[in-house]
C-alpha cells in the first residue's frame, strides 16, 4: 500500500512540472564580432595593421593566399535556437588592402 501511494506522489510531482519551461540554455557566439561601423572605416590601401587596428585579429589566414584574412562570426541562442552566421574576407595586393567581400559592404548597404 505504501509503494502505490508512494509511486502516485511521484507521478503526480513529476506530471506537475512537465509544464516547467525546461533548463536555461545559453547563446553560444563564436569568432570575431563584425560591425558595419568597422567595416564602413575600412579603405582601399590601408595596410595589414590598419586593417588589424579597426577589426582585430583575422579567425583565419589562409597559408596558401598570403593576402587574404577571413572574419567569420556565429551564434547559435539558446531559447529558440536560431542560427546566425555572418562573414566577410578582406584581400591585400602589395601589402595593401585591395578587396572585400561577404556579408557587410561599405556605406551600410
């Protein structure tokens, strides 16, 4: 007797809190953070120090293309889990900065 009301305080408790929203779940951001302000203070010739004063260090470098940095930014959040990826590479010719492209655009477009 004392199982069965035992085993039906438990099944109530635990049926109570399926209701519960459930365990806090953090955002999850990766890489270097990328602001259009950033990049809208980028200008062709700067050199790989400007470029690394205004946006930090690049996440990548390619070994085999000497001119070429890629800042890549995700974040996952916890409460919905939406997705959010943004990138952009920027290419250096001379040791000058010749090229951007990916997500941002100069001018805020």
């Amino acid at each position: 007797m004392q199982k069965l009301l035992i085993t039906a305080a438990l099944t109530v408790v635990l049926t109570g809190c399926s209701g519960f929203p459930g365990v806090y779940k953090i955002d999850v951001p990766q890489g270097n953070v990328v602001t259009q302000e950033m990049v809208d203070q980028l200008r062709p010739g700067m050199t790989p120090n400007q470029v690394r004063f205004v946006m930090g260090s690049p996440l990548l470098t390619d070994t085999f293309h000497e001119g070429r940095w890629d800042y890549i930014y995700s974040k996952k959040t916890g409460a919905d889990g939406n997705y959010v990826r943004e990138r952009i590479t920027l290419n250096f010719t001379d040791g000058k900065l010749s090229a951007l492209n990916g997500d941002f655009r100069p001018g805020g477009s």
